[in-house]
C-alpha cells in the first residue's frame, strides 16, 4: 500500500532524526540549492523521493543507509553560489563526505552513495541505494529549479 508523506518523515525521524536535529543540518536552511529551496529542504525531499522511488520499484534497501546517505549527500556546509576553491560540482560531493564522516559517522553504503550522488560526474553508483539517490536527487533538482515560485512559499519542498 502507499505510503503518505506523514509515513515517509516518521521513517526519516527514526532513521535520522538526530541528523535532523544538527546544528550542521539546521545551519543548511540558510544555504540556497536550487531555486528558491534550500539546501535543507531539498535533502529532505530527496530522502522522500529515495523512499518513493524504493517503494516504487519493490527494490529491498537498507532503509536506514538510504535516509542517512539521502539527508547527508550535500551536506558540504557552504553556500555554492559564492566563490569557493574548485567546481562545486565536482567537489562537493568529497567536502559531504568529510563533514559527515566527522560528524555522524558513515558506513560504505552512505560513504559510496555521497560520493556518486553527481555521477555521471565522479564516483559510479555502487549499490542500489546510491543509484536510486542518484535519480532522486536529479528528479528534485529539475523540479526545484522549475517550480521556483512554488518552492518560495514553502520552506519544505512538497512531498
Ligand atoms: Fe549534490
Ligand atoms: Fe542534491
């Protein structure tokens, strides 16, 4: 049966709840992603799409891996459209991984699923929770970048 978005954050708060709760994920909702949605926002929706996308295709996932890697896959603590050293498409994925390897602790699974979350740019996608990241991220990016206005009035991307 399909989830409702209610379902989908109580697997995002038990999963990663104490990532939510970060000073480091919390300073995220002052970084622009894409559009009018932040950083914050957008690695939330990401997560949902993650687990939509799992549900979807009946793909058997290591949910907690999936919700963590998701909610940390930019989580590179910058804002990227000031002048910083390199191409943030390229970079960022490795600056993710290092702040959330300090912060929280990564294993493989979220390890690989930072680092190939840009690819065909970088890393190959792994496992299956990095390849259905790394669909996910691209469906909310299109769809933020074009719904900007509707991005605007909500500080949380629509799930
Ligand atoms: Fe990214
Ligand atoms: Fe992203």
């Amino acid at each position: 049966m399909k989830k409702t978005a209610t379902e989908y954050m109580a697997t995002i708060e038990e999963y990663g709840g104490d990532i939510l709760a970060s000073d480091g994920m919390r300073s995220e909702k002052q970084f622009v992603q894409h559009g009018g949605t932040t950083t914050y926002s957008h690695s939330l929706a990401v997560t949902v799409m993650c687990l939509r996308i799992a549900a979807a295709l009946h793909l058997k996932m290591h949910e907690r891996e999936l919700v963590r890697g998701a909610l940390l896959h930019d989580y590179c603590l910058y804002d990227w459209h000031k002048p910083h050293k390199g191409l943030h498409a390229f970079t960022h994925p490795k600056i993710a991984l290092e702040n959330a390897s300090r912060d929280f602790g990564v294993g493989k699974i979220e390890r690989n699923m930072i680092l190939s979350h840009m690819f065909p740019l970088g890393r190959f996608p792994r496992f299956r929770e990095s390849a259905v990241l790394c669909l996910a991220d691209k469906v909310c990016a299109v769809r933020e970048t074009f719904h900007r206005k509707k991005s605007q009035k909500s500080e949380q991307c629509e799930v």
